[in-house]
C-alpha cells in the first residue's frame, strides 16, 4: 500500500464509490416521530419511485407506516411480484427497524445514483417495507435506551403482548390435515379471530389478504442467525427436546436461508453470541419451540415464503454500531430480495384469455400449493430443477406442463384452462302410481 492510503481514508473513498455517506453521523436511533419524517423524506425526495401508506394503528394510535418501492407505486402489475421486509415486531429489538430505514434511503440513493441492480430491482419488484410492526413497544424500550435496556422491556406492545405469539395458530390444523389428506394451503381461520388478536396483528393479516406477497423477511434481534419455518414442532407431547419441525418446502426455505446467512457478514460463521448454528441458519422449531408465530402463518395461510432473521446479539445496539451493522447486512439485504425472482411465474387464462383468479397452481412431489392472483397471475418459488406443475380452478378442466427451472430468472409458465363439461344430470326414475299409493310409500300433498 502507497504511503498516504490509510484505513480510514480507503474506506470513505470505497463508501464514496458505493453511494454511501462518508461518515456515520446520519446513523442514529429514531423515535416514532423521527422514522415518520425519514420514511417521508425519502418518499418526498423518490417521488416517482415511492408511496406511503398505512396499514393500520397501534394501540397508542401510531400508524403503522408502509414505505412502497415500484416503478408504478400503488399499482399491481401482472407478473411483477410482491416482497416485503417487516421490522421491530418485538418493540426492542431495534436493530430491524435502523436497517429498514437505512435500506429504503440507500434504495432511494441508488436509483438516483443509476446503479443498474437497484434499478432492475425496483423496476421488476413492487417492494414494501414496514420498518416498525410494534411502534408502542419500542418507545418503551426507547425510554430505557441502550445501555439498561431490560431483554423483555418494550418487547410486547402497548398492553404487553407478545406479537409474535399472536398470529392464529394454523399448524395444529395442518399437522392434522397432513394425518388426513386434508388442505395444504390457506387453511381457514377460526371463528371470531379478529377479537383474538392485537391491533398491530390484526393490520399485518389484512395486509396479507390486500397484497399477493411471494416473499417476506421478518427482522429480529437476540441471536445472529436466519430461522426458517416451521417454527412449532409437531410433536407437542416431548418436553425439553427440540425436533425438527420441515415443511414441505424445507429445501427451499433452507436455501433463502443460505442466501441471507452467507451474503452477511459473519452470520454463516456459524459461532454468534454464544450460540453455534451451522452454516447460520436454523429451522425454528429444531431452535425451540413457538406457536402462533409469523412467519407459519405467512406460509400457511397466504402465498408468502417467510423467514425470521436474527441480527443482532444485542437487542438494542448503540448508535455508534449501527453503521458496521450496516455494511454486514446491506448486501444480505438485497440478496435476499432478489430471491423473489427465482422458480416459475405465469398467467393462467380461461379459453377466451381472460384471467382466472385463485387458481390452485401445484408442483408434484411437494404438498404445498400456491394460488393466482385477482390478475391470474401467480408466482412459485423452486430450486432449480424439472418440476411437472397443474393448474387447476373450479368448473375447468386442470392443465398440467412441465418445467425446467434454472438458476436464474423465473421462467415464464402460463395456462389456458378449459371449460368443464357439464354432466348430465341423472334423472330419478318414475314411480308407478301403484308403488306412489302403497302403504309403503303413502301419497303426501304438500303446501303448494
């Protein structure tokens, strides 16, 4: 190295060419007041690119804002599918909510900036972030700071309850319909689930049902390691053991988890705050045991792949680490995003072209189904490989095609399904007026 390239000084410049602030001095904690005004400061300064809106109110009031990335923002457009990061559901576990943050200026810094990557991406993706699920806990954790923040102050929301353990819980059902042959996908929710649940909660199941998501992060802090579903063990009879709990698409789920853990810093090391998880990742339930929880919910009851990132061994990290925290996860950030462009994708047509809504689209050898969108298009994420794929929707015949996946981009599938043909309908055969009269069968005149 020349005399005069010092660390520092190679660092900014690298920082520089990157797009990133020199200095760390716009790192910092915000409040809810202070996250509002930078989420609308990047909407006001990414007009064209960004929208703004709100899922719904915490207990407190606070609105549970949603920055939205696309080209055409607010508009769903065919074949373009739907990611979202959610953040700080446990109020104080913070370090979710500054990278969201960070990660919507630096997609806004960068589309300005014409780096083609982004630029593809949010040209291809409608991306929506949701840097606080739990704006009420994390002011009670605020309160607290950094320093003597308790592990449970400010985790559970304004009335204390744990967000992620509040989700209705659809395993039991899916552990029994595996037993039976029953439903494997969008399983139904119990009566009177609404009053069940928490404000916070209740917002984030109807935006699921609003947005046709594909694929979902959800932040965490306590741990450094990626967590796939399932998260609740099959077996609740064992005790103080922990089983590994695979969904069908465990192979896929272990993949998305791969691609956060290796493109991160040093969460593939395996070895984080006391903890060893080999390759960095882990399937929830073999970690420990959770129902209720998120992101099975996301899986069992929409299209939406979710996995649970923990990123930090602190809960609430001091200011002055958030920008090595930063540069850890900013690639693994949008690695992951970019997984929402792999597998098959399609428009499924009727005969006469138009768009056929809430078909079933099924891959042989894995029991999990996804569906079509309001559009008629649908999205299914695979690994690489051959796969025989059917289509299907009541009152049309199924139509089924095979595949090649690759490691690239999605391939393009589509579907023309068939009108049914009816049935003839099965007349009952007549009865003789003998047989109409016998005391066996008594001649009753009804009301009309």
């Amino acid at each position: 190295m020349q005399r005069g390239w010092t660390l520092p000084w190679l660092c900014a410049v690298l920082s520089g060419l990157m797009g990133l602030p020199v200095s760390g001095s716009d790192f910092q904690h915000h409040q809810y007041e202070d996250m509002v005004r930078a989420l609308f400061a990047v909407q006001n300064e990414c007009h064209y690119i960004t929208r703004i809106y709100s899922i719904g109110r915490s207990i407190e009031g606070r609105h549970l804002y949603v920055l939205e990335f696309s080209d055409h923002p607010g508009i769903h457009e065919a074949l373009e599918p739907e990611f979202k990061y959610v953040g700080n559901m446990h109020g104080n576990e913070v370090l979710g909510r500054e990278l969201l943050i960070k990660f919507s200026q630096f997609l806004c810094e960068e589309y300005r900036a014409g780096n083609q990557r982004i630029t593809r991406l949010i040209h291809d993706t409608r991306i929506h972030i949701l840097p606080s699920m739990n704006p009420d806990g994390y002011e009670v954790a605020a309160r607290q700071g950094p320093e003597f923040n308790g592990y449970l102050v400010g985790r559970g929301n304004a009335r204390e309850i744990d967000l992620n353990r509040n989700f209705p819980d659809l395993n039991a059902l899916m552990y029994y319909y595996e037993k039976t042959s029953g439903r494997n996908h969008h399983l139904p929710l119990p009566d009177n689930w609404e009053q069940q649940v928490e404000p916070e909660t209740l917002a984030v199941i109807k935006w699921m049902q609003n947005y046709n998501f594909v694929l979902s992060a959800n932040l965490h802090g306590g741990a450094v390691v990626a967590n796939y579903p399932f998260d609740k063990s099959r077996d609740a009879r064992i005790r103080l053991r922990t089983t590994y709990a695979a969904t069908p698409d465990d192979k896929l789920f272990r993949q998305l988890a791969r691609t956060y853990s290796y493109a991160h810093s040093w969460m593939h090391n395996g070895w984080n705050c006391g903890d060893f998880f080999d390759e960095g990742i882990t399937n929830g339930a073999r970690w420990y045991s959770l129902s209720k929880g998120m992101q099975d919910f996301n899986y069992l009851y929409t299209n939406c792949f979710e996995i649970t990132l923990e990123l930090s061994c602190d809960k609430f990290p001091s200011a002055s680490a958030l920008p090595s925290e930063w540069l850890a996860n900013r690639e693994a950030l949008v690695s992951y995003l970019e997984q929402v462009h792999h597998g098959i994708k399609g428009m499924v047509y009727d005969e006469n072209n138009n768009p056929v809504g809430n078909a079933e689209i099924s891959v042989a050898g894995i029991h999990h189904d996804v569906t079509s969108g309001l559009h008629g298009d649908y999205f299914r994420l695979l690994l690489p490989g051959t796969y025989t794929v059917t289509a299907s929707a009541p009152g049309y015949t199924p139509s089924t095609s095979t595949v090649t996946v690759g490691p690239a981009e999605a391939i393009q599938l589509n579907f023309y399904l068939k009108t049914a043909p009816k049935q003839p309908l099965k007349l009952k055969p007549h009865h003789s007026k003998k047989n109409l009269s016998s005391p066996k069968n008594p001649l009753k005149l009804g009301p009309r």
